[in-house]
C-alpha cells in the first residue's frame, strides 16, 4: 500500500489494449481536437477582427470558445499521447494539473453561460436598458468573474483532493485526472472536508442552473407577448444556440456524475466521459455558427482573407 507522499505517478484508463485500436483511439481524438482547435480559433479570430461582432454576446462567445479550448486541450492531448506510445501513466504534478485546469476551466464555463443567460434576459426584456446594464465595462467584470469563480473554485478542488492521503493504489478508473476517481483512492476518513467542498460544489451548480431557468422563465414570458411572429422568431433564434449549448452541458455532466449505479459500466462510463468532456468544446462552435448570420459572414471573410 501505498501513500500520496510516495505516488510518482498516475495510472489512466486505456482506451484499448490492442495496437489497432490504440491507433484508431489516437485518430479519433486527434480529428475531434483539430476540428475544436480549428473551430474555436476561426471563432476567436472572427469577433476580435470584425467590428461588427464588438457587441457583449459575441464577447461571451469569445471567451467560452477560449475556454474550450482550454478545456480539450487539458485532457485530449495527453490521452492522445498514451494511446501512440502505448503507456498509461501520467506524473503525480501532470495528475494535478489536469484536475486543477479542468476544475477550472468547466466551472468557469459554467458560469459564464450564466452570465451569458442573463445578457440574452436583459436583450429581450429589458432592452432599452441594454446599453446599460451591459456596457462594456460590466461585461469585463462579469467575464472575470465567471474565471475568477472557476479559479478559486478548482483551487480548493484541488487542494482538498490533494491532501489527502492515497493508499488504495495509483489507477485511475478514467482517461484522464479528476477528483471523483483520485478520492476513490482516498483511505482518510475526513469527511467532513468532503462534505464542505461537496456543499461549496451543489451551491455553484443549483445556483447558477436556477438562475439560467429563471432567466428562461423570464424570456420565454416575454417573447409569447411579442405580437409579430417575425419578432418571436427573430427573439428565439437570438437565445437558441445558447440553450443548445447550456443543455449539452448540463445534460451530460448531470447523467455522468448522477446517473443510478445499476447503469454504470466501464464501457458506458468511458463514453459518458467523452460525451461531457471531448465533444462540448468541438460541437459549441458548430452550434453557435450553425444560425447565426453575422457570424457565419464574418467567418465566410475570415476564410476569404486567409486563402
């Protein structure tokens, strides 16, 4: 038996055992990472060059497009790695930082969808105090407050994970680093700081999700009471995409961490896992540009420039 005092390293789920698949595996990922590096980046590109695109909910777009990235590139590459080179290990300070950055990087998208539910509120009922309430300045605030949450949250994650001690081995039962699998390896019984971070987490998660219903609530109130039907129209297709995105994201992480354990088996698990982590970051551009015609120009002249 061994303790975190003495763990070098971390042992990760392979994905497969046979060379064959192993490089199907690596094929797979590095398509999908390349799409959502691609995506993200044409997106990133687009609002900071276009004028067009200065306004606050294409600002929040640029910052969850860097936060995918972020968060594919935390994990992808690394499994991607182990995959080509046939191994499983990953070092204890490469451990965590994959649960800090990860810890992160989705809290904080997490809460900027919040904000960003609360951009598409005051847009639709509350516009002629738009320019207002959603002036430049307060935008900057609330972005940094969405990655200050996310930060500060992923700090005491990872702190309290980290400090306790690991005898039940060093294999992950997962592709990449995070805190539900490493406590698995806990044999403290402090559960009392365990119970405090699992109360820190439930208020981050219940909030910022009723706040995003009750701004819905709100928005789909007021757009029943738009007579023209162009209008309703044109009010909807504002707020779709980021409904889209919002239910990918908490739908898959609610089935991965609240899912019955009659469900769980290694193979569904490790496609939950993909499904909450892998495709978000690669499917959110393609859902954001899918209807939206400033941005599908401004990529279309982005492309134009580049060729």
């Amino acid at each position: 038996m061994s303790n975190s005092s003495s763990l070098n390293e971390f042992l990760l789920l392979a994905f497969a055992d046979t060379r064959e698949l192993q490089l199907l595996h690596f094929s797979l990922f590095l398509g999908i990472y390349v799409a959502a590096l691609l995506a993200n980046s044409l997106i990133i590109t687009a609002v900071a060059c276009d004028h067009r695109l200065h306004t606050p909910m294409y600002f929040f777009l640029l910052n969850l497009s860097v936060l995918d990235l972020g968060t594919i590139t935390t994990i992808v590459p690394k499994s991607m790695a182990n995959s080509l080179w046939d191994t499983r290990a990953i070092s204890y300070s490469g451990c965590a930082a994959q649960v800090f950055l990860f810890g992160s990087l989705i809290s904080a998208e997490y809460c900027l969808l919040t904000v960003m539910a609360y951009d598409r509120y005051i847009a639709i009922c509350r516009p002629l105090h738009y320019g207002t309430l959603m002036s430049s300045r307060a935008c900057v605030k609330m972005a940094a407050a969405a990655w200050a949450s996310g930060f500060l949250y992923s700090v005491l994650n990872t702190a309290n994970t980290f400090s306790i001690p690991l005898c039940q081995g060093n294999t992950v039962d997962h592709f990449f680093c995070e805190v539900p699998q490493i406590l698995k390896l806990s044999c403290s019984d402090s559960y009392l700081r365990e119970a405090g971070l699992l109360v820190v987490s439930a208020c981050l998660v219940f909030g910022c999700f009723i706040f995003i219903v009750l701004s819905y609530v709100q928005i789909f109130t007021a757009v029943l009471r738009i007579l023209s039907q162009q209008g309703r129209h044109k009010a909807f297709s504002t707020c779709l995409p980021h409904l889209a995105v919002v239910s990918l994201f908490v739908s898959t992480d609610l089935f991965a961490y609240l899912k019955p354990p009659s469900l769980s088996s290694p193979a569904l698990d490790l496609v939950v896992a993909v499904l909450y982590s892998v495709v978000p970051p690669a499917a959110n551009p393609l859902i954001y540009s899918l209807r939206n015609k400033e941005l599908k120009e401004a990529l279309k002249k982005l492309v134009q420039l580049v060729q």
